[in-house]
C-alpha cells in the first residue's frame, strides 16, 4: 500500500475529549474519529486492526465448533416482554418506533432474539448441543460513555449462545469457550486475567468468569493471590477470615481495659466524612465504624462497616436476599430523622448488619447519631451491637487469600470478555424447548459468551501505547512492515523501497510503503503512531542495498535496532520475529 493514497489523517495534537493514551492515539494515528458520543468511525488503518482481532476470534471459535450466524440489530420490543427484560434493561436500552408506531430496540446483545430462533428451529435433544456466535454492531445508551472505543454507545461485539439438554454439555462448552478466550487473548498480545465473577441475584444460575485487560485505568479492580491462581473481580473476591467474635462471650481483656472509660461525646462541627474526623481526632480510618443506610425492597436496613473498607453492595444484596438494593435517599434519611454525616449504630429501629472486621474492633469512633457529634471510646459489642455479622465488604490491602492464605495483590483491568453459564433463565421465559429421549418436552439449557471486540482495539492499545509511540503487536498491526524512504524523489532509495517490498510481500508480509513527499522529521512522526512492527528506513546506503531497520515485537519490547542491514538479513529477521506471531 502506497501511504500517499491511504486515508490516515494524523494529528500533532491529542483533541481534547481524550483523557488516557490509547484514545490520544487512536485519534492521533487516524485510526478513529468520533462522530457521536460512544460513536466512532473506524478509518483504514483502525479498520484493519479490527478485521484482525475478528479474524482471530473467528479462527478460535470455529475451532471449538461453534457456528457463526448474523442476528438483526433491530429488534422488536415484543420479544423483550417475552424474556420480562423490556423494563429490567432500563435507560441503557436504545427503543424506536417504525412507520406504524411499533416498538423496536437496537440489540444491546442478543439473548432474546437468539432463544426466538433456536426455539422455533430446534426440535429434538438430537440437535443439541449447538453453540452459535456471531460479530456484530451493539447499542447501548452508556449513562457515561467514554475512553473513546473502551465504552462506547455503538460498538463491536463478538457474542455467542451454547444450548444443551444437559447441564453436562453446558460445563463442556463453557471449558471450552473459556479456554478458546485464553487462545485469543493470547494471540491477540495483551497481558490478561481470567477472573471469578458474580452473576448477580437475577443473573442465571451460575458460574460466570470474566477476562480482563491489565491496564492502569481500567474501571474495574481485579484481586489475586500472589501465590496460588485464585483471581477474581473485587465484587466477587472472597478473602481469608479470621473466625469472627461472638458477641454473647465475655469481654476480653482488652475490652475490660478500654471499658474502664465509657464512650466519650465530643463536638465535630461540620465533620461528616472519614477524612475529617481521622484528621481532626488524629486517629486512622481503621479506627472509625461507618453506619451507611441502605433501602433493600423498600426495607430500610443499617450497614456497619470498618471506616477504611467499602461495602460491597453485590455480597450485601446476596445476604440479604435482596432484588433491589440502593443507598437511602437523603429525602428519607430526612423523613426518619436520621443526621447524615453523624449516623451511629445507636436506637436505629431497622436491621443492623455489621461486617465481621467491625466485630473484632476492640474500641471505635462513630457518629453518635446526633448533628455535629461523635462517639470515641465506642466498644463494639457492648455500647452498640448488631443484627447479624456478614461479609458484605470488598475485599482490601492486606487481606490474605481465601484460598491459601498468602497475600493478596490487586490490580486494575478493562473487562475484555465474559462467560456465563445461563441456565433456563431466557428459554424459561421464552418457552425455548425440545423433546427429550422420551418425547418429553425439556426446557434447553443455555451460556453466553461475549468478547468486547471494537473495546479490545483500545485495551491493546492502551497496553502498548507509550509516550504517543504505539508498536502494535503483530498478529493485529496494520500492517506489517513499514518501508520510509527517507527523501521520496530518490530514485535509488525508491528502486530499494520497492525490491524490499516484493520481496517481503511474497512472505506474506502486509507492506504499507511512505512514498509521500514529506520531510523525513514527519514520516518519522507518523510512524511511531502507526505502530507497525518492522520499519524499514531507506537512506543513504541505499546503493549499496542496504537499510536501517527497526523491530518491535512483544518477545522484544525493547525493541531490535540494526543498521545496515541486507534484504538477507531482514528475511532472516522477519522469519525469526515476525512471522511465527502470525
Ligand atoms: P461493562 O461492565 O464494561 O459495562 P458489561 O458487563 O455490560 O460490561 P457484557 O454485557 O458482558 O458487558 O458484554 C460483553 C462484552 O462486551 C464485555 O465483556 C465488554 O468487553 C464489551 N462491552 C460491554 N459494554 C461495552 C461498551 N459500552 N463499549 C464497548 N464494549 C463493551
Ligand atoms: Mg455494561
């Protein structure tokens, strides 16, 4: 490809909606633009990008069998009753009308409209189990969208649906899907975890993992042992417990020692959050018990919780057995009486649930549920006690593994993909089923299985994106070889640009050539934002036939740099670097 004719408008500048470096550099290479919010043209270079990792996520599930089908964006609503969704989905669902006031949605995924079609096309036991997948265009109206193609409102999607008649069939293919995601994330280039997730209180019923991107501004925290492979998102993360205290036991001794004083008012005028009163009272956050107010279906509920820790709001909803869950809107707290700010575990006529870290605390400072006030000397257990005792916080520094005890480490990561074993939930409400051996109708049993295909585009990029220089893995650059002539209207230099090309295209190398007229400072620019592994650039020794070369691959990061090298020697180094990663 001559770089003359190709559309990739590059900026020197970052515009200013983008925030973190792969958005910068997705817009700068011209490889996207926005067009909307969370709505993006992808332009040649980003295009071919995306063809790529489609290509390899095509490779991998057609390996595991499974069968590439293409389902309507446009959907209409009924279907969405028919699974009792059409509310559930809330705002994030993108609803139209045609000419004759029918009601439509643009397909956030697919669930209902797959169910519609294999139960309408599949009988028998005898044609399970099947798994079907397809690459297409997803609508969501994201309350937030942003870092550009990472969580957009139109985006890629890879989606596949397993139905079985057996739950054995349905672990089969979930090994086997989670196996292929580890194959294409792999081959894609990107550091990744496979995590424990949660599927929620309506989620299906059951197991469920997510894969991750590792990347400092992913939106979700990724916890795991720095021993064993125990990984799972911070919603889900368990950690190692220590038995908690049983508040009918006598008091030890150390509370018998801080008994000796009894719990002290003191007056905190306009100190609401931790911070202020760690600072104020010059004591840690470890020392202070949150009382934070929840309404879980309509039932008000007191939550205690260790000042340094945060509710877990999914393990809370779990305990509690909750279909909704949210925190008490001020309005009510104000109806109750309640002083925001100065709460205390003290006369709340509602359940009172304290986490088990509250229970083990030998004194604490609370609110003292009264305004501008709080309690220090407070000992749990004795001047203020609890419902029940449950984990409901998130996993934190310091916790050890649920698993073998040794350190827990956390990590930031961007969900790239998600499996989910779905159960009956969808051919349940739908009446998705086929006969069994005995001619018996049998509910199909289904998993999802998503991959983030436009959102991966911005998670590797995000990964191999440094000080607006980019080097694309090889499996998904570009292109794979960039040859620069450092002054075009050399003909010698073009004539060596040009054998190098031939040459290296019969290997099966992409080969995008800089033919413009450009100064050698602005080829140069615009090729550490393209990012294509191999450049080739053509100068002086050009009669002699030879080059400089640059490789960056993800075995070298560091990169290979080689002056005056032969066409043989950049075979040699192609065959070696380039080519196995294809
Ligand atoms: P998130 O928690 O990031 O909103 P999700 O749980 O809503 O993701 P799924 O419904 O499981 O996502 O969708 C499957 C995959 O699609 C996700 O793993 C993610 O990679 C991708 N994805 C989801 N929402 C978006 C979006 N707004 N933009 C780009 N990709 C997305
Ligand atoms: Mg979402």
């Amino acid at each position: 490809m001559k770089q003359s004719q190709l559309l990739a408008p590059t900026l020197r500048e970052a515009p200013a909606e983008a925030e973190i470096s792969s958005h910068k550099l997705l817009l700068r290479s011209g490889m996207i633009r926005q067009t909307a919010s969370g709505v993006y043209s992808f332009l040649p270079l980003g295009r071919r990008v995306l063809l790529k990792i489609e290509r390899i996520i095509r490779e991998e599930m057609d390996r595991i069998g499974a069968q590439e089908t293409l389902l309507p964006s446009l959907q209409p609503l009924e279907l969405w009753d028919e699974s009792g969704r059409s509310d559930d989905y809330g705002p994030e669902l993108m609803r139209l009308q045609d000419r004759h006031e029918r009601p439509f949605a643009l397909g956030p995924t697919h669930e209902e409209v797959i169910t519609s079609l294999v139960r309408d096309n599949v009988q028998s036991y005898r044609q399970l189990p099947v798994t079907l997948y397809q690459i297409s265009t997803k609508y969501r109206d994201e309350r937030r969208p942003r870092f550009g193609v990472l969580r957009g409102r139109e985006f890629t999607m890879k989606d596949a649906y397993s139905f079985s008649s057996t739950y054995e069939d349905l672990d089969t293919t979930y090994t086997a899907m989670g196996e292929a995601y580890s194959r294409i994330f792999t081959r894609l280039g990107l550091r990744f975890k496979q995590v424990e997730a949660d599927a929620g209180t309506i989620g299906g019923s059951g197991e469920t993992h997510e894969y991750m991107a590792l990347a400092d501004i992913g939106e979700d925290t990724i916890v795991f042992c720095s021993h064993c492979d125990y990984a799972a998102n911070l919603e889900k993360a368990g950690y190692g417990m220590a038995p908690s205290r049983d508040i009918s036991m006598a008091l030890d001794t150390a509370q018998e020692q801080h008994r000796t004083t009894a719990k002290v008012k003191v007056h905190t005028p306009g100190m609401k959050t931790i911070r202020e009163i760690t600072q104020f009272l010059k004591i840690e956050a470890q020392d202070v018990v949150k009382t934070l107010l929840y309404v879980a279906d309509g039932r008000p509920i007191a939550v205690l919780i260790r000042g340094d820790h945060e509710v877990n709001e999914i393990k809370l909803q779990k305990v509690l057995g909750a279909q909704t869950l949210e925190l008490m809107p001020e309005e009510m707290s104000r109806e109750l009486n309640l002083p925001v700010g100065y709460l205390g575990p003290y006369d709340l006529s509602m359940t009172v649930i304290a986490d088990h870290a509250v229970t083990k605390m030998t004194t604490s400072v609370t609110g003292a549920g009264e305004q501008d006030y709080h309690y220090v000397r407070s000992i749990p257990g004795l001047d203020f006690t609890w419902d029940e005792v449950h984990d409901v916080r998130n996993a934190a520094d310091g916790d050890t593994c649920p698993s073998c005890g040794a350190a827990l480490s956390f990590e930031r990561g961007i969900e790239v993909g998600h499996i989910f074993k779905l159960g009956t939930k969808y051919s349940d409400a739908m009446g998705a089923s086929v006969l069994d051996q005995q001619g018996q109708p049998q509910v199909m049993i289904m998993g999802c299985y998503g991959i983030g295909v436009s959102r991966l585009v911005g998670a590797v990029a995000e990964q191999y994106a440094e000080d607006g220089m980019m080097h694309w893995p090889c499996a998904i650059a570009p292109y794979h070889v960039h040859i620069i002539p450092v002054s075009s209207k050399d003909a010698v230099q073009m004539k060596l640009a040009e054998e190098m090309e031939t040459a290296l295209s019969k290997l099966g190398l992409e080969i995008l050539v800089d033919d413009r007229n450009e100064r050698p400072g602005v080829k140069f620019k615009d090729a550490d934002l393209f990012g294509i592994p191999l450049r080739i650039i053509v100068g002086r020794e050009a009669a002699d036939g030879r080059v400089e070369c640059k490789l960056y691959t993800e075995t070298k990061p560091e990169g290979i740099l080689a002056s005056s090298c032969s066409l043989a020697e950049i075979m040699d180094l192609v065959k070696q670097h380039v080519i196995p990663y294809l």
